[in-house]
C-alpha cells in the first residue's frame, strides 16, 4: 500500500479545498470543499437580504405618524385673506408635561381659546407667541374667536 497524497489549492479570499488522492489513483471526496461561486452567490445573497432590510426600515422610518414630543410648535399662516387663516399644523400630539407654543407668522391679530377654558390668550399680534404646557393627559381642541373656522387640537398622552 502505498501512502496517501495530499493536493492543496488555495485562492484568493482565503478560500481552502483539500483534495486527496488514494493509492490506487482516483481521488477521495473533498472534505471541506467550497466552491467560489458558491461563495459569491452566497455573499450576493446577503447583500441583497441586507439591502432588503436596509429599504423595509427606510421606508417604516419615513412614514407619517405619531409621534409623541415634549413640545410642538403650532403656526398661525395667513396665505392671502382671513378666510385662509389657519393653525399649522391643526393637531399635535405631546407627552404630558409637554409645552406648546403657537406663533403668529400672519399679518392679522387672532386669538388661541381653548373649548373647555383651559387656556385663553386674547391677542396673538403678528409676531408673537404663546405658550401653554400641558400637564394632565387627555384631548383638548382650541379654536379663534374673531374666526371661528381656525380650530385645532392638542392630543397629550400619559
């Protein structure tokens, strides 16, 4: 009998076969052995499952939705006449303890009253602000008095 040779192929990437062959010439099965297209098909296979991944948490990321802050901001736009005054946006959603603060960015005075006389700030001059924060959970719609079609709401969650 004669003793077993061992061939070995090395390739780039660190990419190892053994291959032996017996003594009566044919060689064994591979022990060990990976092709180099099997490994490229696999590593394209991953970057597409990763790619995949990468887009789906893109997309989840940049849907709308609520999100709870500790402060908002609500403007008072006035696009061209007073019919189109409005709060913007007209609903924001805060976390209790959370403050808002409204500011007039039109060229028309209005109020901030709110439905329930929570809050009542009677002048909101162009270029002001007004504050209010919000300490007690719950859902509290605010409107103007000298133009009632301007109506919004502050939604605080616990």
């Amino acid at each position: 009998m004669r003793a077993e040779k061992s061939l070995r192929l090395v390739f780039t990437r660190t990419l190892y076969v053994k291959q032996t062959e017996r003594a009566w010439g044919r060689p064994s099965t591979l022990n060990g052995a990976v092709s180099p297209m099997f490994v490229f098909r696999l590593l394209g296979a991953i970057w597409r499952a990763g790619a995949a991944l990468a887009l789906g948490l893109a997309i989840i990321v940049s849907l709308p939705g609520d999100v709870l802050a500790v402060d908002a901001q609500v403007s008072v736009t006035q696009p061209s006449d007073t019919i189109s005054l409005r709060y913007d946006p007209t609903s924001v959603t805060i976390s209790a303890g959370g403050t808002v603060t409204w500011t007039n960015t039109g060229t028309t005075t209005v109020t901030v009253t709110s439905a329930d006389g929570l809050f009542d700030y009677e002048t909101l001059a162009p270029g002001t602000s007004f504050s209010y924060t919000f300490d007690t959970p719950g859902t509290f719609r605010y409107f103007c008095v000298p133009y009632p079609h301007m109506k919004g709401v502050v939604v605080v969650s616990p």
